[in-house]
C-alpha cells in the first residue's frame, strides 16, 4: 500500500495557505474540472481527493466527495462538447462589499 500512495504523491510542490483556498475553492465548483486544477496546480485527481481529505470535516469532505463522484463536469472527457467553460457564468462576478 505505501508504494501505491508513493506512486500518487503529486510532485514536490508547498502550496500556500491562498493556494491552498483556491484549490478546495476549484475542487468544490461542479464545472472546475480535475483537469483545470492539474493544470493550476500541478495536483492530479487522487492527490485533490488527499488534500480535501486532509483540510476538511469529515462531513464536508464526505458530501464533496458523493457529489463529484461521476460527475460529468468534474472530468473533462466526460464533459459534452458544448460546455467550453470552467466555471458557471455568475461565479466571477464582482462583489459589492
């Protein structure tokens, strides 16, 4: 088992604590697919579902992790051809404080 989580390790990289948010920010949004997030990162999909494990509750890390499971958003192979976006189109806007 330990060369298994060995193999799945992402490369050395710190993240920051803004990182860090960032990252469990993408991860949580329906339409940020892994990929996106590798691509950011430099995380792939395992070594996501290891930091959301390590940084939340077990609920929360529980109901993330039943609702990305299949997703079709979550994984751009399975995305339709028609969704060229990474994000919904409200979720950048900006806030009013």
């Amino acid at each position: 088992m330990a060369t298994l989580l060995t193999a799945l390790e992402p490369p050395n990289k710190s993240l920051s604590v803004d990182e860090q948010s960032r990252l469990i920010e993408m991860a949580w949004e329906d339409r940020t697919p892994f990929e996106a997030i590798k691509r950011q990162f430099g995380l792939n999909e395992p070594a996501v579902i290891r930091l959301m494990r390590q940084q939340l509750k077990r609920r929360s890390f529980n109901s993330w992790r039943a609702r990305v499971t299949g997703r079709a958003t979550k994984h751009q192979a399975k995305r339709p051809a028609s969704v060229l976006r990474a994000h919904c189109p409200s979720q950048y806007k900006i806030k009013n404080r």
